[in-house]
C-alpha cells in the first residue's frame, strides 16, 4: 500500500524534525562520525532500511571502512575495532533505543556517564532520541532506502 509523503503533509512538522536533526549533527558538538555511528547503531536496531542506507554511506563518506561499518551490528564482538568512546556510545544507544526494556539502567548510565560526561552524554541521548524519532517516521511512511540492485 502507498503510504503518505510525511514531508508533503506535515510540512511544519518536517521542518520541526529537520531542525532537531541538525542539532543533533550539528550543535552537540559530538564528532560527526561518532554522531553517524549512533544513527546507524539506532536505524538498525528499528530496522529503518532508508535510515541505515543513508547513514552507511555518511560512515564511509567520514572515512569509516566498510570492514568495520559491517560489523556495527556485532560490535561486542568486534570490540577492537571500535574505540572506547564508539562502544560506550553504541552500548548507550542500545540501552536508549530499547528503553522500553531496558529502563535506562543505572549501571548502563553509570557507564555512559563515565565514557562521556554529563554535557555529552545528554548530547548524545538527544542525538539517539533524535533518530529514534525519524525512523518512526520512516519506517511508518515507508521511506524507501537510495540503494539499486
């Protein structure tokens, strides 16, 4: 079935997201590859096909290997191509995404905390959140992914 054009419909509410978006890559002052790291880590988890399409090629445009980028999804096990940042990062992103399962633990924020300070800890909770938040939309309006067979 087609889905609506969110963008088209909800022009104010595009603009709104949009906005939220470019705080979260822009005025968090995260590194943009740790940022992009996050999207990916969190368009996966929701199974967002446009999301994780766009956010492998940021990776590689900011320089990240393909080797690494495919094993993002098993990053604990290939814990030694990340580095301590990227996997507090990502072990946080996992917590925030599954919130409704995790609770947002006290040892998994504890850990996050320890990783990146307050300040950046809640930059990088508004950059999961934001993410979070366009994947609901596109996964909910089908966005389709740029990728040709």
């Amino acid at each position: 079935m087609k889905r609506a054009n969110w963008f088209q419909v909800s022009q104010e509410g595009a603009k709104a997201l949009g906005a939220l978006h470019h705080y979260a890559t822009t005025g968090t002052g995260l590194e943009p590859g740790l940022i992009h790291l996050v999207f990916l880590r969190t368009s996966q988890l929701n199974g967002c096909a446009h999301c994780i399409d766009v956010h492998t090629r940021d990776l590689i445009e900011h320089g990240m290997s393909v080797d690494k980028i495919v094993l993002v999804p098993v990053w604990e096990e290939a814990a030694y191509l990340f580095s301590d940042q990227e996997r507090a990062a990502l072990a946080w992103t996992e917590e925030v995404t599954r919130v409704s399962e995790t609770h947002a633990s006290d040892a998994a924020y504890a850990a996050a905390l320890e990783a990146f300070g307050e300040q950046a800890l809640v930059e990088l909770t508004i950059v999961i959140a934001t993410m979070n938040a366009i994947n609901r939309m596109g996964i909910s309006f089908r966005l389709k992914p740029r990728a040709r067979a």
